[in-house]
C-alpha cells in the first residue's frame, strides 16, 4: 500500500489497485520552465500562476490550483480601547478688559497681548483769515477739548511767508503754554516742519473740556506772513 500526493484535495490518498498516483516532483518558475519530457503523471507546481501541471505521456496539462473556497467572513473582533485626549492647542489668551484688541506682541508664533486701540484724531486750527497780516497777541484761536488725550506733535503753516525774522507760536491749556520750546517756521519758510529749532512738546497731557489757545509771540519783522494754522495731533484717552 502506498500514498502519493493529491493536488485536488491537498491530502496523501492511498494508492490501491487501479488508482492513478500523482508524484509532485518539484516547481518550476513558468510553464516554459517545465521539463521537455517526464513519466506519465509526473506533477510540477509552475510558481508565476500557482498551477499543478501533470505529465499525461505527451504534453503537460494544468490540474488547477489548491486554493479551495472562499471561507465565511470571521466574526467582527473587539474594538479597542479609546486613547488619551491630547493636549489643548493654542487659544486665546485669558484677561483683557472691554474695548482691548488682542495684538501681537512679537514676531515669534502665539506671542500676543491685549491692548488698549489708540484712536488719533488732527486738529488743524486756523489762526487768521488768508490774506491778511499776522500780528503778535494771545487767543488767536480758541477752542475746548472735546475729550482728555495726550497730545504726541504739533505743527504750523502758513501761506504767505515771514520774510526778515523767524514766525513764533505757542499753544496753551488753560493759559499755562504746553511747549518748552515754542513753534516755529523761519524766515521765507511757510512751514514748521523745517525750522532749524523743532518744537519740543513740555505738557502732553491735555485734560477733557480745558481751553486750547493759541498765541503768536512774533512775526517776520519784513513781511510778517499771512494764513496761520496750527495742526496738533491728539491721541484719544491716553
């Protein structure tokens, strides 16, 4: 009694009297790879299909594959277990009071801050008519500040020139001069902005409802100018 091979059922069967016994003699990589000649039932396994391929005394000839069936889809495994919650991301940071905006404090990522939003308002005054003669006094112009705010530049212009001396203005709250070094435009100048001596601002801090004036302690001594206004820059609440 012997047992050879079957490729049908993947199991040895008993080789009995009349039966056709399969020896698996080895694999090749192709079909072309098989042996040009073998014993009859003679059986390779050609790898590149995963094809049994017998001998049957003339030409080789597929006996299919052993895969059997697909089987029943398995039962669904148990879910796994929830992980830990990572850590919070970014937010907003906490504080501030009503009215701030949140600001960047730095180039670096995430680095703000609140901040209270400046609001600058311009005040440009005119202190005499267009075409007339400056003279020197007090209370050329005469206004109430319509809020408190730091006061952070001034400037003056003019339309027709000084000629022969430099053009001298103050600025006041509540009488009492806010310049340490007064405003200014020089002689054939028509603006401050290129006074040899910019102004220099001694009182920035002007209060709610004070009285802003404005005098000229002197004017050109040849043509004494013409069109005076007076600009102040204001920032709200500050």
């Amino acid at each position: 009694m012997g047992y050879k091979f079957n490729p049908f059922t993947g199991n040895l069967d008993e080789v009995g009297a009349g039966a056709t016994a399969f020896a698996v003699l080895g694999t090749v990589a192709t079909v072309e790879d098989l042996p040009g000649g073998a014993a009859q039932s003679d059986v390779y396994l050609v790898e590149d299909n995963d094809n049994f391929y017998v001998w049957d005394g003339s030409a080789w000839t597929s006996l299919g594959t052993l895969a059997g069936p697909q089987g029943p889809a398995g039962a669904t495994g148990p879910a796994g277990a929830d992980g830990a919650d990572g850590a919070d991301g970014v937010g907003v940071i906490t504080g501030g009071t009503t009215g701030q905006v949140l600001a960047k404090a730095s180039n670096t990522d995430y680095d703000t801050e609140w901040v209270t939003q400046a609001e600058q308002d311009v005040y440009i005054i005119a202190c005499s008519d267009e075409a007339t003669a400056l003279t020197t006094g007090t209370n050329k112009a005469r206004f109430r500040m319509p809020f408190a705010g730091t006061l952070t530049a001034v400037k003056a212009s003019v339309n027709t020139a000084p000629v022969g001396s430099t053009l001298v203005v103050d600025i006041n709250e509540s009488g009492t001069s806010v310049l340490s070094t007064k405003l200014s435009i020089d002689a054939s100048e028509t603006t401050s902005a290129t006074a040899a001596v910019p102004a220099v601002i001694s009182d920035s801090a002007l209060s709610d409802n004070s009285i802003i004036s404005i005098d000229i302690d002197q004017i050109g001594s040849g043509t004494a100018g013409e069109g005076l206004k007076v600009t102040l820059y204001v920032t709200r609440g500050v």
